[in-house]
C-alpha cells in the first residue's frame, strides 16, 4: 500500500511548515514544491493535476479545495479549511477586508485558551497536532466549526 498524500496549499515558514513535518513523521509523502497565484480560478486543479501526477491523489487537503472525487470510497478523507480571527471580525482595513469577508467562511478557527480570538503568537505545531487529529478521526464528537487550544484541542466554546 503506497503512502497517504496531504496536500497543503498556501503552506507558509509557521503553521504550513509544522503541518507538513507532522504529517511527514507519521509517514505522509511529502516534499514536492508547486508555485501558485491561489487567488486564479484555475490555479487549484492545475496544482491538483501535478500533485496528481508527481505522486497521486491527496487524502487530506489543507485548504479550501474541492478534488475527493477520485479516490476510492474506502479512502478516508480529511478536508481542513485554515482560519483566524478574521472569520468572525469584520475589519475596517481595506487590506484586511478581502481576507476577511473570505476567512468569514472558513471553518478552522485558532482561538486563546480564554476563548477570544487569537491575532498573534499562532503556534505551527498546535495547528499541526490539530490537523494530525482531524485527519486520524480520533474524536467523532469534533464538529464541522472546530476551535482548538495548544495542548488541549478541540474545544467548544460556545458552552
């Protein structure tokens, strides 16, 4: 059985870094590296299709990205929609209004262990164990909006 594939799109030096290495270590393949403008429409299936080619189909996709289609139905899928507080602020900065009338939508959200948004200090690591643990399945009761704290988590704030 060849090993499962995780593709992280728009990964960065923190928490696309952390992811890719916990993923690797728990035998994920892993390093090919794709440039892409996200932002083009046609982008994403161009990744897909290279990805596809150069070592096959991903079972987990970090990011907002349709192309399960093709595995087997026995295939665990994992899809993971990264966030931050812009998804819940509506900001005033026109810089920032983009990213955040996008991210409103997403559905991963890094959070204190106070329950406030978290701006900065994100830990790659704790995304990684967090993404780690969605992919495995280990806790059914985590749902689709899913807010996490370092060493703790999936966490339901809204209790």
């Amino acid at each position: 059985m060849s090993k499962p594939i995780v593709l992280i799109l728009g990964a960065g030096a923190n928490v696309g870094t952390a992811v890719a290495h916990r993923f690797s270590g728990d035998g994920y393949q892993g390093y090919i590296m794709i440039q892409a403008d996200l932002s083009e429409k046609t982008a994403v299936p161009r990744v897909f299709e290279k990805v596809k080619s150069a070592v096959g189909i991903p079972s987990v996709v970090i990011y907002n990205v349709k192309g399960f289609e093709q595995l087997p139905e026995s295939a665990k899928k994992t899809f993971i929609y990264t966030g931050n507080w812009l998804n819940t602020t509506i900001s005033a900065s026109s810089a920032l209004l983009t990213l955040g009338v996008g991210k409103a939508a997403r559905t991963k959200l890094t959070i204190t262990p106070e329950g406030t948004s978290m701006r900065t200090g994100v830990d790659g690591m704790a995304h990684a164990e967090f993404f780690k643990q969605l992919a495995n399945r280990q806790d059914p009761s985590v749902p689709w909006l899913a807010t996490f704290v370092k060493g703790k988590g999936y966490i339901n704030f809204a209790k």
